[in-house]
C-alpha cells in the first residue's frame, strides 16, 4: 500500500527473531522517531559492512588488519580459543575471563550439510599453530553433536603435534535447578566433577 | 572493542523491544549475511524518512500528497474514522473489514502530560469535517483512560455540529493499546460500533 514502508517492513523480517508483527512496530517506530535517529541506525549498518573486514590473525571483525585482541600487549598471545563465530567470541569477552587471543572456525563440521573440512577456517588454524607455537588450544565450541565432533577431530591433529588441547567444562549452567537438567548434562557433571575447594 | 560494530548495537538498542543482547545477535546477523541484504535495510530505512510524508488529508504516512486510501474510488470517503497513530490504521487495514477513510489525530488528550487539544490534529479534522461534510465519525480510539476523554470530547463538539458520532462496540479489553487486538475482536468491534451517549 505504502511501498516505501512495506519495503522496510520486509527488510526487517529477514532480521532473526523478528516477525511481520514487530517489524511493523519497529518501521512505525523508525519513521515516528527524529528522523537524525533514524538515519543513524542506517548508517551504522552501511558503516559496518564497509569499515570491518575479518582480522587476518583471528578473522573476528576488524577495522584493522589486526584485530585489536591479536594486537594487545595485555593478552596471552600464546593461548587460542577456538570459538565457532564472533558472537561466541563476545560471548566469551563479556565474561571478562578469558585474557589469550582467538581462532573463529567460521562454523563446525557438518559433513551431511556439506560443510567439510576446507569449508571451515582449519587449514588457517593449522599455519597458526606451526608458526605461533601457541601454548594451549582451548576448544570454545558448543555442546550439539556437531560442535563435539569438530571438537575430537581438532583434538585429534593438534595433540599429535605435541600442543596442548582443552575444552569447556560440562556441567550445570549457574542457577539451574537439578531437576530441570537433562540426562546427558547431568551424566558430564558427574563425570566431570571436582574437588570441594573450601576455607579451612 | 570495535568501533562500528559497538555504534550500530547502540542504534540498535534505541529500537523498541531490542535489548542489549537481541541487539548483539542482530548487528552480527547484520555483518554475516550477504552484503546486499545488509545494505537494503539501510536504504529502506532512508527511503522512509525521505520518501514518505503525511497525507495532507488524513495526515497518515505517504509517498504522494494524497495517500492511496484518501485517493481510493473503491472507499467510502463520507465514513472517517478517527485513529490516535498510523499503527492503528494499519491495524484496521490488516481486519480488512473497514471500507472508509482515515483521520490520524496524533495522540489523545492527556492534559497532563501536555497534551492538549491544540496538539493534536483536532483543528485539522474540524476543518474537513466543514468541507467534507461526512455521513459517519467513527472514533477508532483505543480502550485507555485518556482515549476515552478523546472520544467524549470529539463526540461532544461534532454531535453537536449535526454528524453521526460512533465508537467501537466495548469489545476491547480495558487498558488494551489497539495495535495488540487480534484482527477478530477489531472487526467485532468494528461491526458493533455504537452511537456515543454523554451526559450534556
């Protein structure tokens, strides 16, 4: 009815989680408010998609060739997390934890979907090993089967080259209810499960 | 961290129902789809705020000066019905059911939140309601406090001016905003409108 309008509508139903309902409210809401505003939201979009390009290092997005995490004096160089994509890799630097450098996979093994090995960024991964000798590999992949297969298949290659290799610990997320946990999460944190560390 | 990426989070963030983290997901959505998708919600979201204005007669959003409904043969242009925001109106368009034309008053009366009858576009529909001279004034106004005082109001200065007053059939649930009513209850409430008693 009205194209421009209805144009937007559709561009912001192919965003994730919003639906033809909401992208109506947004659109509404994107020509109500000043128009400066409004403008800035596209700009911000053209902006990213032109400035960022993928580190070199890591391939996390980059203004520079150099990702400012491979670029830092504070960080361990010679750890690498392999995380599946960038929004893992914020993931991880929102805990505030994690003080060594990545590797973004780009995705995980998924042979019957057609992603092999040479689709994914592993032969990037294998140079970085040789040339940076890093100190430990820590495999920051998720817990579907796929990821647990990509997981054991790095293992494999890297160990035999003498490097250190880990994974995340699998075990109760914080605040969850015992009841509420499944069978195969629970079977790991019982496998999994520490000593007591406490004040004597 | 990354400049770009951080700005379009916080323009993201500025949108209503996106939170910090769905704005996360969308900026990364937004990086890794193909580069034309990306660009074309920019554009739409520029085309909007350059291409459309209001209808110079029923003040909804439009690419022309009279918008395809106000211009519309196949409508009763004697039957206008008075919405508070274009989301409404397209709210009523999505029922199907209503064949007249609109008036988009901007708000409803809230003296105190300022919002007085001077800043709504009362004067407008005063002066179209003279030339025009419609057959029925539907009051398309939502279920709250305030919207009712509109109603009252409105009914009070043009029953008086001789026209045919109606309000949507009480089929809205109390403190409802109107773009939330599924399309059933709308038509309900559509069919059912009733002539506004007040007490003079």
């Amino acid at each position: 009815m009205i194209q421009p309008l209805e144009e937007l509508v559709e561009a912001l139903c192919t965003l994730p989680t919003i639906g033809r309902k909401s992208a109506w409210r947004l659109a509404l809401h994107l020509m109500e408010r000043p128009e400066q505003d409004a403008l800035k939201l596209a700009e911000s979009i053209v902006r990213v998609r032109q400035k960022l390009t993928r580190c070199k290092r890591c391939y996390n997005y980059s203004e520079t060739e150099l990702c400012p995490i491979c670029s830092s004096a504070s960080r361990d160089q010679k750890q690498i997390c392999v995380v599946e994509k960038p929004v893992d890799l914020f993931a991880f630097e929102r805990s505030g934890r994690y003080r060594g450098v990545y590797h973004i996979l780009g995705g995980v093994l998924s042979p019957l979907n057609g992603i092999t090995v040479d689709k994914l960024r592993i032969n990037e991964l294998s140079m970085r090993i040789i040339n940076e000798q890093p100190g430990e590999l820590i495999l920051g992949l998720g817990g579907s089967a796929d990821a647990e297969t990509t997981a054991l298949y790095l293992a494999r290659i890297y160990r035999q080259q003498g490097i250190r290799v880990t994974r995340l610990a699998r075990g109760l997320p914080v605040g969850m209810e015992l009841e509420y946990v499944d069978q195969i999460t629970l079977s790991q944190a019982l496998n999994e499960r520490t000593d007591v560390h406490y004040e004597s």
